[in-house]
C-alpha cells in the first residue's frame, strides 16, 4: 500500500487475528494451540514470491501487505487467517504515521 491515503473501503477481507498458546501435552513438553484474539478487517495485497530451497526439496516463499485499522493487540509473530489461508506476521508499522492503519509484512504460510 503506498501513498498516504487510504480508503476504508478497501478493508474488505475479514481476517481472523491470532496468537500462539503453549499447553502442556501428557509427555511432560508442550503443544503449541492458535487461539483467536479478533476478527479484523483488511485490505491484502500480494507483495513478492521467491523460490526457496528447504532441506526437503523448492518452494515458493510468497509475502503480503495486510493493512488494518490502528489495534494495539496486533504483534510480530501472531498470525492472520483467511479462510484456509495463514499469514504468519513477520512486522508491523504504522501505515502513515496517523495512527489510523497499521501495515502488517506477512509470510503465507503452505503446508
């Protein structure tokens, strides 16, 4: 998203914001539950995609601008969902430095 202006209108995806909640398993070690925090609405733009070697083989590491309202709970390392689709949220900045939007740099995560 550049440029100072933003029209509201453009928030137009409902995405499920998450945070990560360890609970301990019978083993004595932990499982790591997504747990909903809010429903917030946003405008997704697809940024890049780049092929990335992993030890089992290529993939395409595919990054998103997510722009929301201005919401203290959104953090690095939280996740959006939309539908099947996760983000995993890598930074957050204020959009314009207004304090009404925030940019969200987010990772689609690919199973």
């Amino acid at each position: 998203m550049r440029g100072a202006y933003l029209d509201p209108g453009k928030l137009r995806h409902a995405m499920e914001l998450q945070q990560a909640v360890l609970t301990p398993d019978e083993l004595g070690g932990q499982t790591e539950i997504w747990q909903t925090v809010a429903t917030l609405w946003a405008h997704l733009e697809p940024a890049s995609a780049s092929p990335v070697r992993r030890a089992d083989g290529e993939e395409a590491e595919v990054t998103h601008r997510v722009v929301l309202r201005a919401d203290g709970r959104v953090q690095r390392g939280m996740r959006l969902v939309k539908d099947t689709r996760i983000f995993a949220i890598r930074t957050v900045r204020d959009l314009d430095e207004t304090g009404r939007y925030l940019l969200c740099l987010t990772r689609e995560e690919t199973s």
